[in-house]
C-alpha cells in the first residue's frame, strides 16, 4: 500500500487526478468514487465516505484452484492445527502444524513433498511453532515459543540452527517481512499482572532476533487489565495490528477507529486513510452471550460457582463493536481489512465452535482499499476460512470443514487487473 514517492507534493496531486479521472493501472473508472484528499500539515487524508469504487460487474471474486488436506486416510495431506502457511519463491508451499508440531512441505500443485521436524528441544525439533516466516532466498524462520528459539529452515527442509530468544525479553508474533527483508513485529511478553495496558510497539527485529528499533506505537491491547482493586475483561475495546506492503513502508491501524496510518520506510507518518460506516452496537443479547459462553467454558473446567460470579463481576463491555478485525496487504498495492459480526448474530452451531476471547467473531467479508486508499468494495471468502497470505493474485489461508478438519486453500482473485505479482 505504501509505495516509494519523490515528494509528498507529487504524491497529492497523484492521488487528486486518480480520484477524478481514473484507476490506479491507467484505465478509466467505470464506477464513480465519492471520497476526497486534503492536506494537512504535510499528510494525505484520504476520507472514503461508504460507496464502492466497484461499478457492477468489476467486484472482486475468489474462485478455488488449491485445496490441500484429508479427513485422516492419508497422513501425508492431513493437518492438526495449521499455524502458518509460507509460500516459497518456486511455488511450493509449506505448513506449519501446531499440534504435530512439524511443517509439511507441498508443490505448487498441493501435491505433498516432505514432513520436517518433530516434538520435542533438539536439533530440528519443535515444542511449537508459534509462526513462520520467509527470508529472501527462501531460508524459512520458525517460532517456537515454548523452546525460546527461533529455527531456521533452509528450502528443502534442512535445520540450519536456531536462536535463542528469551521469552522475558520479548517473543516475536504476528510477524511480517518487508520487501527488503526487514522483519518487523508484535512481542509477546510473559503474562503478568501489570495494571493499565501500555501502547503497543512495533518493532524491528536483527538478525539475532533482538529489538534493532522501534517502527512505531500503536494503541493498546486492551483486553486484560488489572489494579489495586481487581482485575478486568473488556469485550471488545479494539485491537492494533499492521502489515508490511510488498512495495515498501508500512501499514498501520487500530479498530477502534476505521482508520489506516501509512508509513514511509524510516516510520514517517505519510497518508492517514479512513472509512466512514456506523458501528455496531454491542448489545444486552450480545453479552448475555459471551457472559453465557464465558461460564460453560469456566463450568466446564470445575469452577466453582463463587469463581464464575467472581469473574462475571471483573467483566465490563464496549458501547460498540471494533471498526474492522485483522489487517493484511493485498496484491497490487490494496489493503484488506476484515470484517466483524456480533455475537448475536451467530447460530447455535456456530456459537458452540467459537472460543471467547478478546476478539469479536470475524466475517467471511473484507473491505478492500486500492493502492491510493480508496474503498473499492467487498471481497467474500468462504465461511470458516482464515486468511494467510497473497502470492499473485492468489489468496492462501486455511479453511474448516463441517467436521472441523483443516485443509490449505488457494483462492484465486478473479477481476484483478494485472497479475497482481508485487505481493
């Protein structure tokens, strides 16, 4: 989303002339955008006010060219937990399996090439895989939170070594990797009682895995807070979270608000992008849920009955619901957010799969937003489907059958100008 400018002058008047003449690619819109750019002190606003650059007929739609996984009959195709998925450079694609605590390794066309690594702290093994990453050259980074350790993986699957990453410290998560291999990410801390959250960095990791600098911070997570008086659960006050567009910079927001912070490569504050649309009220029905959900799950486990009323009282709501769920940059410079859908909106089946957590359920929906911050529209992926990553114009994540069984999927984006290869 954030690409190389000369100036942020040129980067207006680009942003000016597309927004009334045409698509970023050159072709003239055959849908009319009805935001608008202004300046202010030296930043892009871009505000988008709810219609859809997609004219009828231009949507974006995904159609299946990849299915990967097995109900249990062959072990080689079947998955436990998928914890990541990584797409090398010649097509292959490897699986991380959090629960057989291995990846797996797959040609281009789902057929299955090699299992690496197993349980356990030596050489090679794993006591997780928390995520995995792809350096350029293919070297894959593995972390495993239990060990402490980041492993490194050379293409064809051969332990290179690993690093030790002491979890007080910090322990890299939800991490991306820049075009250039700058490895940027959330940490994750040891769990502790530590009253107000604090701003959430994002940090730039060396090579040894340890905080080189700190991109930018972000609001707070704000789940879980603690005091004098007791603990607290908010549902749901928002989340940061961010991604690093093939292109350069990166991309930055909180749900709190629907809004989009670009930065340049050196963490400068270029183009701030927002979304006009209501949102969602959290309502009575919508915590009787979670409360109800909240003492299964605790009931479940032995509670008592004075610990569920202990924890119902430490439990406070949100008047509304976060803006948007997961961010993720897209091919050809978009920019996806995820959509949320309220507790109550879901069925009794569905209500019975979902975890609790500090996050509100998420939609099969993504608001999509071109290289310039305009909202072109809405991409529908299948139910049940959590996505990964882009390789061209191809969406890969993971997707859950009826019986909950995980398979790897491929998702083709049909409508996409181009070939989408700079992601």
């Amino acid at each position: 989303m954030v690409r190389a400018r000369s100036s942020y002058s040129a980067l207006l008047t680009v942003l000016i002339i597309h927004a009334a003449t045409a698509c970023s690619d050159g072709t003239p819109m055959t849908g009319e955008w009805d935001g608008e750019v202004r300046d202010s002190v030296g930043i892009a606003i871009v505000d988008n006010f709810g219609t859809p650059l997609w004219a009828a007929g231009e949507e974006w739609s995904l159609s299946q060219v990849l299915k990967i996984g097995s109900l249990g009959d062959d072990p080689d195709y079947a998955f436990g937990a998928v914890t990541g998925v990584a797409l090398l450079s010649d097509g292959r694609i490897v699986v991380a399996d959090g629960i057989a605590r291995h990846l797996k390794f797959f040609l281009a066309d789902g057929s299955y090439e090699r299992t690496v690594g197993r349980a356990g702290s030596g050489p090679g093994e794993f006591g997780d895989l928390f995520g995995i990453l792809v350096l350029p050259g293919d070297t894959l980074l593995v972390a495993d939170w239990r060990n402490q350790r980041v492993s490194r993986i050379d293409p064809e699957g051969t332990w290179l070594g690993g690093v030790r990453v002491p979890r007080e410290e910090g322990f890299p998560m939800d991490w991306d990797i820049g075009p250039l291999g700058m490895i940027a990410s959330f940490l994750r801390l040891p769990y502790q009682l530590i009253g107000e959250p604090p701003l959430t960095p994002v940090v730039q990791l060396d090579p040894t895995f340890s905080v080189a600098d700190t991109l930018l911070w972000l609001g707070p997570r704000r789940f879980y807070s603690s005091s004098a008086s007791g603990q607290e659960f908010r549902y749901h006050p928002g989340e940061p979270d961010f991604c690093l567009p093939s292109s350069g910079g990166l991309v930055s927001g909180h749900s709190e608000s629907y809004e989009l912070r670009l930065h340049s490569d050196e963490g400068v504050l270029e183009t701030i992008i927002r979304l006009s649309r209501p949102k969602v009220p959290f309502t009575d029905q919508d915590q009787s849920l979670v409360l109800e959900q909240v003492a299964a799950v605790q009931t479940a486990r032995g509670a008592s009955p004075e610990r569920i009323a202990q924890r119902r009282s430490w439990t406070r709501f949100e008047s509304v619901y976060p803006a948007f769920g997961s961010i993720h940059c897209g091919p050809g410079g978009s920019v996806w957010l995820q959509r949320l859908r309220p507790w109550s909106s879901l069925s009794e089946d569905e209500l019975a799969r979902m975890v609790i957590s500090g996050t509100p359920p998420e939609a099969p929906e993504f608001d999509v937003f071109d290289v310039d911050g305009r909202y072109m529209g809405v991409v529908r992926v299948p139910s049940r489907f959590q996505l990964h990553d882009f390789r061209g114009a191809v969406a890969y994540g993971v997707w859950l059958d009826e019986f909950d069984v995980p398979y790897v999927v491929g998702l083709r984006i049909d409508g996409l100008r181009g070939n989408g290869q700079d992601r």
